[in-house]
C-alpha cells in the first residue's frame, strides 16, 4: 500500500514587513488584506498541528499544492524552504506553485530558486541545478505510483487570482498521460487551481480548464488533486474509460475566526489501483486533528 498525504495553501503566517518599493505593485493591496483580514486566518499553531499530524501518519509522500507564500515578497521565499524541509526531504515531498507563488511578475523566477528541488522530476533534469527552469509537468515514479506536477501559476492584475496552463504544458501533458498509461501507473495529477469554476468565480478561475479536461477525457487518470478554493470538495470529471476523482482540500493553516472551513488535509491509501481517501481536520476544542470523513475513490458514485 502506498500513502499519499495531500494539503494546500498554507499562506505560511510569517510576514516580513515589506520595504516602500516592493508595495509599488498589486502587492499593497494584498498586504493590507493581509493586515486587514488574512492574518487572523491563516494562523501557524493551525499549520503546527497539520504538520505534528502528518508527520505521525508517516505517509510514503506528501504533495503540497500551492500557496506557500502571500505576497511573494523576497523575504518569504526562505522561510517556506524551511517548511518544504520541516515536512522531508524533495524525494518525499512534492510542489507545484499557486498564484500567490507568482503574485507579480517579479517573482516570477523565485519559487524555482528556492523550492525547485521540490518540484523537479526524476529523468531529464532532474539533477539541474535548484535556479535552473522547472520544466512542467514534470513526473516523479514511486513505486506503482506517478505524481504528474503541473504550474497554473502565473502573475496577474489586482484582484485577479486567475491560473493557466497554456497549450504546451497542455501538450505535453497529454503525451505524459499517455506514456504513463502504458506503463501501468496509477497517475496522480497535481496542480494548484480546480479544473471546475465559473459563474462569481471567474476572476479566480483556472483559465484554460477546458482544454485541461479534454486531455483527462481523452488520456485519462486515477486521480486529481488540488488546492486554491481552501474548501474540501470531490467532484468526478471524465475520462476515456471510467470517472475521474477530483479533490480539493482547505488551506492547511485556516482557523475558525472566519466564516471559513477550518485547516486540514487529506490521505490516500491507494493499493492494486484502488484508492481510499480520509479526510482530516483540525479540532479547535483541542487543537488536534481528527479524522472527519473516510470515501472510496475506486468508483463514482
């Protein structure tokens, strides 16, 4: 049986107090709602707990998917390095970036000379240096499993939280599907925002979402999982053969102050191409975390 432990957006609580310039930029506005309202959202004792509770689960390997950061402020680029490497070392921990990974265009580079390590995969390029490009997707084999890292993370306007994959790492997402179908892995597609939004959700939407749901309709995969909405969530896309888990989970640092799901994360035992899922959330009576939820992801309902 493989482990696989999921969680998302951690929007890590250590602010460092920007200097005049680097607010000259849609990033004064995310700093005053940092001030304003997100600092008494996402709270380290909450993200302490998650951590203390993975660690315990001991899980085969743990993806994170997105949001390590707020702002992207240089000064907290080297910090999430510290909790990348708080839960293991890059073979056991995988990244793929979120929005506010790339929250403006001078950022842009940051996440892959602090983290590319993290989100690098195992043949070509794998030993490139930690500043060199990651290429996307990128695959990592464990076993019977391949964790497929895709980037949605691109710089945007103010109050815009939109992603993209764009035609290539489309097109080579479709080809990497297929290789891997081949080899008999069970595929575990990781990226940042959810393959389903619209309607209010449009400034915060997955862009080319279409494009990426034909390419599981037409290849196929065992699993999808994502972060960015901070809710749980499971819906069931498309594939050539049998309907795709989708999963999303809550900000891994989210307290009870808002009217917000409160932080957590998920497992999967996966095992002979059978996957389970348990939900787990934190428990503010107690500061722990407990299971909510266990689901068979073997089948759609």
């Amino acid at each position: 049986m493989f482990v696989l432990a999921h969680l998302s957006d951690p929007h890590l609580a250590t602010m460092p107090r920007p200097r005049l310039p680097e607010l000259m930029s849609k990033r004064a506005i995310g700093f005053a709602n940092w001030q304003r309202r997100r600092s008494i959202h996402h709270l380290s004792s909450v993200l302490d707990s998650v951590v203390r509770d993975v660690a315990a689960a001991n899980p085969d390997h743990i993806a994170v998917t997105g949001d390590l950061v707020n702002i992207a402020l240089p000064g907290e680029f080297a910090p999430a390095r510290a909790f990348l490497t708080r839960l293991g070392t890059p073979d056991r921990v995988t990244f793929v970036p979120g929005n506010h990974d790339a929250y403006v265009r001078a950022a842009r580079s940051h996440a892959q000379q602090h983290w590319g390590d993290y989100m690098r995969g195992d043949g070509i390029g794998s030993a490139a240096p930690d500043d060199a490009p990651v290429p996307f997707p990128f695959v990592r084999r464990r076993g019977d499993i391949a964790l497929i890292g895709l980037s949605t993370a691109i710089p945007t306007g103010p109050f815009m939280a939109t992603g993209r994959l764009g035609a290539d790492q489309l097109l080579r997402l479709d080809a990497t599907l297929s290789q891997l179908r081949n080899e008999g892995l069970f595929r575990v597609v990781l990226l940042h925002h959810p393959p389903l939004s619209g309607g209010r959700d449009r400034f915060k939407r997955l862009i080319d979402a279409g494009a990426f749901r034909q390419v599981l309709r037409e290849r196929g995969a065992e699993l999808v999982l994502h972060g960015h909405a901070h809710t749980r969530s499971l819906v069931w896309l498309d594939g050539p053969e049998r309907q795709i888990p989708t999963v999303g989970v809550p900000s891994a640092s989210a307290s009870t102050t808002l009217d917000v799901e409160r932080g957590g994360y998920n497992l999967y035992r996966i095992h002979d191409g059978r996957c389970e899922m348990e939900s787990r959330s934190y428990e503010p009576s107690d500061g722990g975390i407990i299971a909510t939820a266990t689901t068979d992801l073997s089948r759609a309902p």
